[in-house]
C-alpha cells in the first residue's frame, strides 16, 4: 500500500514538472492565500503573546481577591445594601491560619483621597493601607521599602509613587524626598521610600502599614483581601480553600472571590474571534486557489483521455484512476501551500520591524507549530476537494471512447 502511495505521488510530481509553468500561474491563488493565511495567524499569536506578557506584568495572576460587595441590583436598579456580611481582618487571619492556604495574605484599605504636604501642596491619588508590601512587583527610585516588621508594628511610614513625588515636592530631587512628610486628612507619615509608577497613567499614590488604619475607616471603607500564591497552579486551591472557609463560618456572605485568570481567558477568548473572522475573509483567496486547481486538473484530464482509455484497457480499475488524480491534485495544493507557507514567513518578517518602529512596542510574530498544521490540512483538504470532480470524471470515462479521442 505504501508502495503504491509513493509509486502514485512519484507520477503525480512528474505530471507538474511537465507542466510547471502553468501548474505554478493556477496555483498562484492558493499561493496568495495561504501567504496571507500564515501572516495573519503570527500575528495573532504574536499579538497574544505580546498581551499576555503585558498582562503578566501589570497583574498578578498568582492572586487570589476577595472583597466586599456593598451593592445590589433590585428591579434592574443598583442600590447600597442595608446590612453587609463581611470578613473582618481578624476573621481573615483566622481563615489564613486555620484553613491551610499555601500563600501569603494581604489585607487592603483603598480609597481616593486629597494627599498633601504641608499646608500647600496637595494632590487627589488613591491612599492604600496594606498589610504586606507586594516587594516583587515594585522598583525603588530613592530610599528603601519599610521591612515586614515595619508594617506589622504600625510605624508612620509611607510610600510613594513617582506621580506623587512630583506633584508634591515639584523643587525636590527624588532621592532627597524620602524622610519627607506626607498624609491625608489630619494623618502625617514620613516618607520611607519612591517606587516607579506601574503604569504610564496612574494617580498619585500612597502606601501606608494596614496596622495605622483609623477604626473609622475601617467601618466606611471598602476592605479589601489578596492572597498570592507562590505557583499559579496553586491559585483554583486557593480560591475553593477561601470559598468553604467563609461558607462555613460567614454561611450566607457578602464577599466575592475572583482571580485575575479571566482576563487572560478574555484575552484568549478575543484572540479566537479575530481567528476565526479573519480566517474566513481569507478563505475567500483559498477557495480561489482551489478553483484554479480545479481548472488544473480539468485540463490535465483533457489532455491524457487516450492515456487514461489505455490503462483501463490493460486492467486499471477506476479506484486506481480516482487516486492517480487525486494524488495529482493534493501534490499540486501540496505545493501551492508549501510556497505559499515559505511567502508568508518571509512576508512577516520583513512587516515585523515596520510594526515595531511605527508602535514602539516590543512586538513580535509568533511562528507555532499549530500554523504549520493548519497549513498541511489545508493542503490536503483543498487537494480532496477541488480535485474530486476531475478524478470522477477521468474513472468514468468509457476506455473504448477514451483511446479513439483525438
């Protein structure tokens, strides 16, 4: 069978270089869209990639967040709810130390507020009490994050984003802000250190130990919980560890716990759709490029009528006529889709660093082994199918009437 296979794509490949020049000008469809074919999915899985990284770099997809639900929807109206089952920070340490949760708990307090310092300068920026600074995730300009011990004994010290620094010490140098006064309302800290911002447009920002929290805030604000993992694999354990925990101690509560890994399935989700809707508009190119097999093939048959009526007088059954052609047309679209693979890669590469130099972003096409496979199915695919009708025809041809054609 294998023998005969190869016997069969041996003639297959002898009948295109006879006609090379014009296999290659019918082929020139499928060439184009397969190209087209290629570019697009690398750079859909480039532009996945490239936002998946940035995800990864601005969200951490090892936490674990539970907070408080202080609203409710009622006859398609959103409302303050009259009464608030929460998990309160004691509550919290309870569930970290009874629950045998592998990771590290956070308790947060954010909320908007006017920074100053100093009777003039003041700024609106988000204040945020924590009970663990997210080390790993902040780069220190000036000075140096308080330690765990800091945190934990409730010393006045505080940090802040760059925005910060600049909107209130405009005439300071970063590295002389630190040892500074900065607070909110009626509270003062001293600057302990400046950490970059995260973002190009975040708000002024301040850091301060969850241990200086007034008790009136924590009654009028919304507290807010992190658990890191230390693997994200660890995070669905997580996540069910917390949910049976507060249903067996809070029952019926109001906290809610998600994780950061739907923005990655939204992501995934979007990348998909794009998939699929560009690849039908290319498809348009590849059913082309199979008509122009199919054309291929058509007149292949026309010129070997009288050879086809001679095999069938010698024996050939039409099975064996059927996949002679069939291998023409697969070799044919096999071929159409190996240049057109070979036209797309070189293509990408030279879009590529355009891209780059007109977005500035370090983006980069993707080459994966499933554009490969899309590739060769296709190939055999659009063979099958475009060539069917004229291997159908060629098996049925009567080989009386086929060897007296002229």
């Amino acid at each position: 069978m294998i023998r005969r296979l190869i016997g069969m794509l041996a003639e297959a490949f002898s009948h295109v270089r006879k006609n090379l020049l014009h296999t290659l000008l019918s082929i020139l469809g499928i060439v184009i869209g397969v190209a087209a074919l290629v570019i697009i999915l690398s750079m859909i899985d480039g532009m996945e990639k490239y936002a998946l990284e940035q995800i990864s770099s601005t969200t951490s997809l090892e936490a674990v967040m539970i907070s408080t639900e202080t609203t409710e929807v009622m006859d398609g109206v959103r409302m303050s709810k009259d009464s608030i089952n929460a998990l309160d920070y004691d509550q919290f340490e309870q569930m970290m130390a009874e629950a045998g949760i592998p990771g590290k708990g956070t308790a947060m307090l954010s909320f908007a507020s006017r920074i100053h310092a100093g009777d003039t300068a003041k700024v609106g920026g988000m204040v945020q009490f924590i009970s663990r600074l997210p080390v790993d995730r902040l780069e220190v300009v000036s000075g140096a994050l308080p330690d765990e011990e800091m945190m934990k004994t409730g010393e006045r010290v505080a940090v802040i984003n760059v925005n910060c620094a600049n909107e209130l010490f405009p005439d300071t140098e970063l590295p002389d802000v630190p040892g500074r006064k900065v607070g909110f309302d009626s509270l003062m800290y001293t600057i302990q250190a400046v950490v970059k911002n995260q973002r190009e447009n975040e708000p002024a920002g301040i850091a301060l130990p969850f241990a200086t929290v007034p008790g009136n805030y924590l009654e009028s604000k919304r507290l807010g919980y992190t658990i890191r993992a230390e693997d994200v694999t660890q995070v669905p354990v997580i996540e069910a560890k917390v949910k049976a925990w507060m249903l067996e101690h809070l029952g019926d509560h109001d906290m809610r716990v998600q994780t950061n890994e739907f923005r990655v399935e939204q992501v995934n989700r979007g990348f998909l759709l794009f998939r699929i809707i560009m690849g039908l508009i290319v498809g348009v190119s590849v059913v082309v490029g199979g008509i122009g097999i199919m054309n291929v093939m058509i007149i292949s048959v026309t010129e070997r009528i009288r050879e086809i009526g001679i095999r069938k007088a010698v024996g050939a059954k039409k099975q064996q006529i059927l996949l002679q052609f069939l291998s023409e047309s697969v070799t044919i679209s096999g071929l159409g889709s190996f240049l057109g693979l070979i036209a797309g890669i070189l293509l990408t590469l030279g879009i590529v660093p355009i891209l780059r130099a007109v977005t500035e972003a370090p983006f980069q096409a993707a080459f994966t082994v499933n554009t490969l496979i899309i590739v060769g199915i296709l190939a055999v695919v659009i063979g099958v199918a475009f060539g069917t009708y004229p291997a159908l025809k060629a098996s049925r041809l009567d080989p009386v009437e086929a060897i007296r054609h002229e």
